[in-house]
C-alpha cells in the first residue's frame, strides 16, 4: 500500500472523514440523530477484511469520551494481548496529532486504559480467563467490542455482563454498545442476538471490503488469490455464511485435489518435510513430504507412525530413499519441536539435523519462532485447495493416504471453541502440511489470510 494511501486510511481524530465511506456516515448519522431517551443503541459492525470498522470505533469512543466529561468507555476484547494490538493501538493513534499526552491525556500501556483531562476514561476488559463476572463492579457509558465473533455461546456471558454495566453514570446521557466483526455462519448468536432479532435498540450496519477506497487494489486482489470461494464470501464480501460445518478443509474436492497417481520428485526443486510432533494414543508422530514448483504444491509421501519417537520418524525417511532423489531437503513444520523432543531432552529438530547430516544430505532447517494461528492456517490451506479465482494450488497423490483423508476428513471439536478434533489420526498430518504451507506462503510475501488488518 503506497504512503498516500496508508496516511488517508488511517485519519487522526480532526481528520476522520465519515463521509467517504457509506456505512460509516450512516453509522454517525444514526447516532447523532438516537433519542438516547428511548434506550442504549446496540450497533453492529458487520464487515469484511480491510474495511475500517476499527478506525470508525477509535473515532466514536474518543468523540464520546470527548464530548461527555466523566464518561468511561470500555474496550473489549476475548484476549488482552489482542485487543492492545488492534482497538487499542488503533485508538493510540487516532489521537497522537490532536491530543498532547501528559497534557489532554495519559496512558497506562500494560493495562491499556487512557485518561482523559475532563475526567473521562478507556479502560479495557477480557476473559480468556473465562472470568466473566469481574466486570460486574464497573460503570459504563459505552462499550466498545472488538471481533465479537471469537466468543462462543459461553463467551456470550462477558457480553452480557458488560452490556448492564452501561447507564451507570448518571451525568453522563449518552449511552451506546458498539461491537464490530468478520462475519460467522448464521448459526452463531451474534446474528442470532443482533439479525434475528426485533429489538427497536439493535442495528447492523454491513460493510464489504470494496467500500473502502483507501485499500490498495492489489490487497483486494490479493485477498481473492488467498481465500477459497466460500472465505470470500464471508472475508470480501461480508456475508454470514457457513463455509462447512463439518470438514475444516472444505475447498479441497477429493475428485480434483486428490490424483491417484504417482509423483515424479524433480530433483531440482527442493523436497519439503514437514512434521507435527505428538506423543500419546491416537495421536502419531506425523510427516509429509511435498514440493512446491512456484505454482502449486505436490505432497506425495508421508510417515505416519503411532507411538513413535522424532528419531523413528527421520530413520524411516532415510529407509524410504527420501534422499535418493538428491534433492535438497527442506525442514519445516511444528515449532514447539524447538524446544525438546517429544521423549528427550534433545530438541525434535536437533534430532532430525543430525540424522540428515550424518546421511550425508542437503537440507536447510526452516522452523518458524512460533506457529501460525490456527484459523490462519485453515484459510491458507483452503486458499491452495481452491481460492476465489478458482485456481487450484495444491495436490495430492495415491502414495499419502493418510494425507488424503486428513484433507477430506478433518473437522473441528464440537466444544463451541476453534479447536481441531485431534482425536483422529488423519488430523496431525494436515497439520503438519499447514505449517509448511504458510510458511513458503509468508515467503512469498503475500497477504496472510485472516490478518487482523481492518
């Protein structure tokens, strides 16, 4: 995104133009013309990736507390260390040309809560904890929600609690809940809570990504390139959909994906062997082998062995031939593996640098600091499987089985959570092919799915 471009996306708070944007000028215009006599407005933000639902929030919380002498806006969010990096930081910014700190303004940053000289305050609350009743002491007269949509029918409490903390301040009149959020399927409760119902305080404003003028084309495209069909309509195009209730990799089609043939290794393209280390029943040590040719992947091969060590993983490779191809080997996958192997004290991949070096390969450790976020790497699966421009970017062959029907069949727990269900044995392999394919993805320098960019 060019300078000119980043500088009028993200205004400061006397810069901020409603007017731009349709659904940010109908959102002002509604509460600036609210009978907050009637009742407390709960507003929506229901919006696609990039379409500065954060900023018109960091604008209406900074204007409230402006405005409202004595006024105390709550910012909240599942996880503190999320909502400091996006609501927080957003707010941060939106007033550093306007406001001087130590003079309109002060800052606590480690518990991210800003007060302001006429007595108003932003504080912020979580509960990944799962806490819900710590915020029932506090008084409100707004609260602000950040991706409503992370929290499940348990989280539901933490909005409820914070919802009766407002019109608790009597001198202040306005009273306003704003939350903002990527679509979900219609199945969770905040479109139950905010589309099924007909309550005269509740409204939703939609947005999609191409509303925002500021986004830079080639991030749109981008995103087309990155997210498969049904993530589109959701993550571009802002509709509650469900993209599979059942399978996590619902773009990958087992007639299309899947070629039942055998996979000729060109030795000139490195071979990548991605693991995921386990221990315990139902849970094996899993790796794959692929290559990527600059346009799609290709796994072929795989070790899938219950109640395995890292060292009976890398000697089965060595056994399999995987060197024979006098390819070079490139090692990605699980980043805890960093750490210890699964049943020593020597680290996974300490164990796999050896046993290549002594055999006498090329290879090159690529492990990531820390691993993606999950749901990052469900999309960015999904995307090679099949993206929104209807390319098909990854495949895979008779000789990984277990592969297959880890792509085909691997769901999430039925906990209400984002979790996998990694109670199947299928499931490990695909993650360990998610954490080579994000990996060469960040290389390539394209635009990681489900960033928190808004």
């Amino acid at each position: 995104m060019s300078e000119a471009v980043e500088q009028y996306s993200k205004p400061y708070f006397s810069d901020f133009n409603p007017r731009v944007i349709p659904y940010q000028s109908d959102v002002v215009d509604f509460l600036d013309d609210w009978d907050f006599g009637r009742g407390t407005p709960e507003i929506l933000l229901s919006g696609s990736y990039g379409s500065a639902k954060s900023i018109l929030m960091a604008h209406l919380a900074v204007r409230h507390c402006v405005e409202n002498p004595g006024a105390r806006v709550c910012l909240a969010r599942k996880a503190l260390p999320d909502l400091k990096d996006t609501i927080f930081k957003e707010i941060l910014e939106h007033i550093t040309e306007d406001f001087v700190e130590g003079k309109h303004y002060r800052v606590n940053h480690s518990i991210a809560k800003v007060t302001w000289w006429n007595g108003s305050e932003i504080i912020s609350r979580s509960w990944s904890d799962k806490k819900y009743k710590k915020a029932r002491s506090l008084k409100l007269s707004m609260v602000v929600f950040e991706e409503l949509t992370e929290n499940n029918e348990d989280d539901k409490a933490a909005f409820d609690t914070l919802k009766a903390r407002l019109r608790r301040i009597p001198e202040v009149k306005e009273n306003i809940l704003i939350a903002a959020t990527n679509p979900d399927g219609p199945g969770h409760w905040v479109y139950k809570y905010f589309f099924d119902s007909e309550a005269r305080t509740r409204k939703v404003f939609k947005s999609v990504t191409t509303d925002n003028p500021f986004l830079d084309p080639v991030y749109i495209e981008q995103l087309k390139q990155d997210l498969a069909p049904r993530e589109a309509q959701r993550y571009i195009y802002g509709e509650w959909v469900e993209i599979d209730q059942d399978r996590i990799y619902s773009a990958y089609d087992a007639d299309k994906n899947h070629l039942n043939t055998a996979y000729q290794v060109r030795p000139h393209l490195p071979i990548v062997l991605a693991f995921d280390f386990n221990i315990g029943h139902g849970k094996p040590m899993s790796s794959a082998a692929g290559q990527w040719d600059g346009r799609a992947w290709h796994w072929f091969d795989e070790v899938v062995i219950q109640g395995a060590r890292t060292q009976d993983a890398i000697d089965a490779w060595i056994e399999k031939g995987i060197l024979t191809h006098r390819a070079k080997i490139i090692v990605r996958g699980d980043a805890s593996g960093q750490a210890r192997d699964t049943r020593s004290i020597v680290s996974d991949y300490d164990i796999i640098r050896k046993t290549l070096a002594n055999s006498g390969a090329t290879f090159e450790m690529q492990v990531p600091r820390e691993n993606p976020p999950v749901r990052k790497r469900h999309n960015t699966v999904n995307a090679y499987c099949q993206n929104e421009a209807g390319e098909r970017r990854l495949f895979v062959y008779k000789t990984a089985p277990v592969t297959h029907d880890g792509l085909r069949l691997t769901a999430l727990k039925k906990s209400g959570d984002y979790i996998e269900d990694d109670s199947k044995p299928y499931q490990h392999i695909t993650t360990a092919i998610g954490y080579a394919v994000v990996y060469e993805h960040n290389l390539l320098g394209t635009v990681m799915v489900g960033s928190s960019r808004r």
